[in-house]
C-alpha cells in the first residue's frame, strides 16, 4: 500500500504502527483515524469505494476467496440497525434525516424551475438503507437492450436471470390468504442473500382492486408475477422485508462477510479522488485511493493490488471520476484540475423517473392514514412489530400496483419513436396506496384517503452532472432534466399515466370506497391543466442512473458510454465503476434490484479478470 505521509505526526505514527501485531479479525472501523495503523501495515487486492447496492455485492462476493483482501471505504455511518432503518413503515423519516445526502437539483426547466429534494443514502447499505424497498426486476427487453447497446451478451435477460435468482431468497409471506397465487415458485429463489416477499397483510382496498382488475381487465390484465421479466398489468408488490423488517445490503451482504478476516471496512471515509499509480503503455494506471474524514482533515491514501471499484452511487462516482480529472476535458481543465482521461461522458446521460401524487377522499375508516392520526394505534402496531415483526409496521407504500404502456397508436410516436426497450417494459406505473401520501411535505389532511401515485418509466430526457468546485465536499451541480425533452414524450406519457390511472379508479368497484379525487388535481381536467398539475407538483421516484453509463468496448467518443462492458472505465488500467451509474438505459423499473444484480454479474467478471 502507498501511504503519503504529510506531516512528522502522521509518519510518526506510521512507524509505531508498522511494529505492531498483525490483526487476524476482519473490522468494521469507524473512522479513517481509527483504522490507519492497521491498513498502513495491509496490502488490498481490491479497493471498494462506496457500501450501497452495488458495493455490498462487491465486498461480500470478492471476500468469498479467502485469499483476497478487500478494502470498502464508506462516507456515511454504521447505524444500519437503526430503527428507523429496520421498520418497513417508517422509510418515509429517513429522507431528509442523518442517512440522507440531502442533495437538491438545480431549478427543472420542465417542472416549472423547481429545485427538488435528491435523496441518496448515507450509511453502510447506502440508498438500499433509505429506499422503499419494492422489489423489481425490471424487464425483459430492458437487460437486452443493455445487451445490445453493449456489444455483451452477458447483459441480456437470460444471463442476468442467473444473477436475478442468485441474489434473492424470495420467500412468501405467511399472513396473507391466497398467497400461493401471488407469485410464480419457478421464477424465484430461496438461496440468496437478500430477503424478499410480498406484502404480510392484507389491507381492505386489495380485493376491491382485484375486482376493478376483473372490471377492467382489457386495459388491467392480471399479471401473476411482476418480476417475471415481462412487467406489464396488475400484480401485487413485491419488497425487499424479510421477517417483517428491510432487507439492504448491510444486513444482507456486507455483515455476514464481517465475519471474514479478509475484509476491512472504514465508515465515516469519504474518498476525494482516485489517482494515477503508474502507467502501461502509454495508459494509465489508476489503483491509487484518496480519503479522508471531513474538510480539513487529513487526506490518506491506500493502493489496490489489482483494481480500484467505484460503487459510490449515480451521484457520488462520476464527481470522484470528474475530481481525478477523468471526464470531460474542459470542464476538469476549467476547475483547474489536470485531465487524466478525456471522457466526454462522464456525468452525462442521467435518468430519472418522474413521480406524481394525487390523492382520493374514501368513505371507509379503516385505512393506514390511521397510523398517523391515532397514535394509541400506532403505539399498538409498534409494538407488535418490536415483539414480532409482524402487523402494519412491515408494511411498504402499497400492495398492489399496474404497469402499463401506451397504445401503439398513442398520437405521441408520430412525433417520437418509442423510448422503450420491447413490449415487455412499461411506459409508466399506477401505484395504489391507501392513505394520504404527499412526497413534497406539507400539512396532512385528517381522515381517511387513497393515494395514485403515477410515475414515468421510459424517460426521453437526459439531465448530467457537472463539479461545482475542486472541493469534494461541495456537492456537484445535479441536473436530471426531468420532463425536459424536446418532443414532449415525458409529458405526455405523465399525463397519460395520470388518466389511466384515473379510469383504474373509476371501475365501479371503487363506488362503495372512493369519495372523490381531493385537492388540486381535481381541478386538472383537461390536457392542458393536467400537464400545468404535474410540471408545478412532479416530483421523481429516486433512481438516478446512467452518469458513467457502460457502451461497446474501445472508444471513448460522445455518446458511446464511459465504461467498456466489463465495467473497466475507457482509458485507465485498474479502475471500474460498478454501481446504478453504469446503466446505458434507466430499466422501466425501481433500480435496487437491477443494481444488485449488475454487481453480481461484475463479481464474476472481476473474478474471471484476475484468475489467470
Ligand atoms: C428515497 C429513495 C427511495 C428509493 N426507493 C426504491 C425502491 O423502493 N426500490 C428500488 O428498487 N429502488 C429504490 N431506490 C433506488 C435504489 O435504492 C438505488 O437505485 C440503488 O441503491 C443504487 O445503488 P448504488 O450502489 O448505485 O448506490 P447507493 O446504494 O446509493 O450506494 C452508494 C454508496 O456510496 C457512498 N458514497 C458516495 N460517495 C462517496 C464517497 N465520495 N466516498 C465514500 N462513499 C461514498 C454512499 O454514501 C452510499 O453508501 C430508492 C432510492 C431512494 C434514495
Ligand atoms: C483465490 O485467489 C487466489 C489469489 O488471487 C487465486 O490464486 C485462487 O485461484 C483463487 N481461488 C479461487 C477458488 O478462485
Ligand atoms: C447489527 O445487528 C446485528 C444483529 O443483531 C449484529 O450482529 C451486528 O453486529 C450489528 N452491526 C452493527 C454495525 O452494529
Ligand atoms: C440532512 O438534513 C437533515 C435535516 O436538516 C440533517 O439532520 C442531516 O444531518 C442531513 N444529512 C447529512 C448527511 O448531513
Ligand atoms: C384464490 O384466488 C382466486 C382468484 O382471486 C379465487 O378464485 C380462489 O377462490 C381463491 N382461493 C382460495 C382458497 O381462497
Ligand atoms: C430465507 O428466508 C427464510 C424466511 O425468512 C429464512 O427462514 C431462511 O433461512 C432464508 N434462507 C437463507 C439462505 O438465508
Ligand atoms: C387507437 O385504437 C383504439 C382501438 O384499438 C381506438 O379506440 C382509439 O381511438 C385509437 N386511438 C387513436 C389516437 O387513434
Ligand atoms: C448540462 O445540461 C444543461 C441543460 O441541458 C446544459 O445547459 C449544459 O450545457 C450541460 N452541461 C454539460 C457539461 O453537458
């Protein structure tokens, strides 16, 4: 390992610690201060930047060989079993709190230029901490257009359908009737890591939407299995809880390889950059790390034997790259920082998928909005969750949803060709919640309601992200482009989405349980004021990908991905990005799922890499 030693205190201290015993123990260390005498004195195989989705995976899959020693350096804390955390129910509070980056875009040309909240998780198990644990594959078409954009055929559907079912123990819940329909056995696994099922109680809205899906079958087709590869209809929801309580990849992945003597893991270390070690060929070598524990403090350094592993999220690789002076050439050049690697792409082509709320007044009493209004009740399911992991604290946002796409003769693709990768990826997704849910905050009505939540899957626009200043401490300029696309596709598919969600609601099914749409949206009626509704209350589902997105090997021209297949990034020698980054396409999907599973297949590919 390289160690850079900048003042008499430190080598000082590196001296004392170069006599001291050798540690058998793997370690969870808590700050870089705590752990430098014993990584001053370790030699890693590889260096693992980042502890969310994508860098769990990698820690535990790459310390499965005894005799590889691992490195994964994580800015946020420890505290994944924090309450908040463990409690399904309770995923809301973790947005905006101390696990929360609490980025903001800038202003969003196609939302009225709003600035919006940009949640990413900030603690062992990263966004997989905070998210909302629905549990989605995505679709068929969407990994062979990964395929195809790629050159790799080990991106397509029937590859990763191996990693799919080696990542999960997908089990079914006890507690709900019927359970034997919810999902297909053959498609799923019980072997894996990460802990999944559908929803352990049964909530009186789902038989009513089961009978509008009956009602209005034609445009709802029931869809047995969402995670099927082909995505589309209504099906019910299936979440990363296990046991009643989050599974992340903290619990999942990274603490059971604790356990191993091979693996080393520092919280509470951001990384500043990554840096040139030598070069081969004109190429540069780049397996050197730099991290420290806040501004001002001191900066170590640490060297992988083999590879350097970005996995610091959508958000946190691509500033390191543009930091290392990997990316555009201008702009590292304008900060003053000296290009490593022109890489046009990298922090282009970010993704993301627009949200929309609108809320319904229902008749019923019995909805979720009473956790929040009747605190002897919430006290009541608390417990029952503490004492037994069960009741309405293991509860996500809903438990049934529809997929669905527009007709093929939607009036929109004589304007624009169709974004989406196949038949079997939605345009956008109706989720049904029921209670009151408004994403932006606010003052909560009091009664009962039912939330249509309708999202945008397959977005046109492209936003990027660019280094505000040389300080890595200084959040990037974040600007996902949201409903900005020329050709009006992302509008047009919000409103659609909006409507079909409406006629969902109007099945008569619905007659003994809806009151009436509530507040502002109820005034949306026409094209028009439904578009004015959604740029002015749109918000986005959290899933930020494709900023040092993956294209054919070789050239590092615009547009043609900033990662070679194998996730090696163009130009250097010893460095990757394995994370939600390096999606070409945003899957018409949540993206934890499809996360883990690209840094399943990556493990393999290290492995491969390195066993000659
Ligand atoms: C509020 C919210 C709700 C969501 N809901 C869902 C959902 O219900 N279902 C779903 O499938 N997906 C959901 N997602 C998305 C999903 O969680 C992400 O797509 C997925 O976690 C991405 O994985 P990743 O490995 O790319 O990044 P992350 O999981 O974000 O991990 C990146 C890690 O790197 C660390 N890091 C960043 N910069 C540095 C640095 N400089 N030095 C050291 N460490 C650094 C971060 O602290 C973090 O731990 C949600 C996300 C959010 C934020
Ligand atoms: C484990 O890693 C060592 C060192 O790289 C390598 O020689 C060995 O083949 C690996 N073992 C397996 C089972 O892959
Ligand atoms: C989290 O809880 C588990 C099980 O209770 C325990 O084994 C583990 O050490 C805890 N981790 C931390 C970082 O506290
Ligand atoms: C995010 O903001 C909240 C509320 O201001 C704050 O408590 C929290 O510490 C912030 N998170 C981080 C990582 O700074
Ligand atoms: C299961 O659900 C199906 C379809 O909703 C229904 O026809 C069947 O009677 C149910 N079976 C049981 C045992 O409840
Ligand atoms: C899978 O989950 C079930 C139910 O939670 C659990 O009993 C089982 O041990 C898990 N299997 C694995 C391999 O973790
Ligand atoms: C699309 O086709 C359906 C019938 O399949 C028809 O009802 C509808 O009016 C058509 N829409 C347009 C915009 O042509
Ligand atoms: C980022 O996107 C904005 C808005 O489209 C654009 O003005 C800007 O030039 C882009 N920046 C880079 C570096 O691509």
């Amino acid at each position: 390992m390289l160690f850079r030693s900048t003042s008499a205190a430190q080598a000082a201290l590196l001296f004392l610690s170069v006599a001291a015993p050798q540690s058998a123990l793997a370690a969870l260390y808590t700050s870089p201060e705590a752990a430098f005498s014993h990584v001053s004195r370790t030699t890693y195989d590889y260096v693992i930047v980042g502890a969310g989705a994508a860098g769990g995976v990698l820690a535990n899959r790459l310390t499965e060989n005894s005799s590889i020693k691992v490195l994964l350096l994580e800015a946020g804390s420890s505290d994944y079993n924090n309450t908040n955390i463990e409690i399904p129910w309770l995923a809301p509070v973790l947005t905006g709190s101390t696990f929360d980056w609490n980025y903001t875009t800038t202003p969003q040309v196609g939302m009225n230029d709003r600035s919006i909240g940009y949640a990413r998780g900030k603690v062992l198990g990263g966004s997989t901490s905070i998210n909302y644990m629905i549990y989605t594959r995505g679709a068929k078409d969407d990994y062979d257009r990964w395929a195809s954009v790629t050159g790799d055929s080990g991106w397509n559907w029937n590859n990763m359908f191996t990693y799919l079912k080696k990542l999960e123990n997908f089990t079914n819940s006890p507690n709900v009737q019927n359970a034997s329909l919810k999902f297909s056995s053959n498609l799923h696994s019980t072997s894996g890591p990460v802990g999944a099922g559908l929803p352990q109680v049964s909530l009186p809205i789902d038989q009513i939407a089961l009978n509008a899906q009956q009602e209005l079958s034609s445009e709802f087709p029931f869809n047995q299995d969402v995670n099927s590869g082909d995505m589309i209809g209504f099906s019910w929801t299936p979440f990363a809880i296990q046991n009643g309580a989050r599974s992340n990849s903290a619990r999942d992945y990274i603490q059971p390889a604790l356990s191993r003597s091979n693996l080393d893991v520092i919280v509470g270390a951001q990384v500043t950059k990554v840096v040139k070690t030598s070069s081969q060929g004109g190429v540069p070598v780049v397996r050197g790390v730099q991290y420290t524990s806040g501004p001002n403090k001191y900066v170590y350094s640490v060297q992988a034997s083999k590879e350097v592993i970005l996995s610091a999220g959508a958000i946190g690789s691509p500033q390191i790259l543009l930091l290392s002076g990997i990316g555009p050439k201008a702009q590292c050049t304008s900060h003053g920082i000296s290009s490593l690697v022109d890489l046009p792409d990298v922090g282009q082509n970010m993704q993301d998928h627009p949200l929309l709320t609108t809320n319904y007044k229902v008749s019923s009493d019995d909805t979720l909005d009473n956790l929040g209004s009747d605190p002897e009740l919430a006290a009541q399911q608390l417990a029952l969750w503490q004492n037994s992991r069960v009741g309405d604290f293991t509860l996500g946002a809903c438990n049934q949803w529809a997929w669905g796409r527009l007709p093929s003769n939607d009036s929109i693709f004589k304007a624009v060709s169709d974004p989406s990768s196949g038949s079997t990826a939605p345009h956008y997704q109706l989720i049904f919640s029921d209670l009151y849910i408004a994403f932006g905050g606010g003052s909560l009505p009091t009664g009962n309601f039912l939330t249509l939540i309708s999202n945008l899957y397959t977005p046109v626009s492209r936003g990027n992200l660019t280094l505000k200043s040389t300080n890595p401490f200084d959040y990037p300029i974040i600007n996902p482009g949201l409903l900005s696309d020329e050709g009006g596709f992302d509008i047009h598919t919000m409103r659609e989405a909006l409507k079909a969600g409406r006629r969902f609601l109007q099945a008569p099914a619905w007659d003994s349980w809806i009151v009436s749409e509530y507040g502002d949206s109820a005034n949306a009626k026409t094209d028009e004021q439904i578009e004015d509704f959604i740029r002015a209350n749109a918000l986005v589902v959290n899933h930020v990908s494709g900023t040092v997105g993956m294209g054919k090997k070789g050239t590092t021209a615009q547009g043609s991905g900033a990662l070679n297949p194998d996730l090696t990034v163009k130009g250097t020698i010893g460095l990757r990005v394995v994370d939600a980054s390096a999606f070409p396409f945003v899957p018409a999907a949540h993206t934890m799922i499809p996360t883990y599973a690209l840094a399943e297949r990556a493990a393999d590919l290290i492995k491969a890499a390195h066993s000659h």
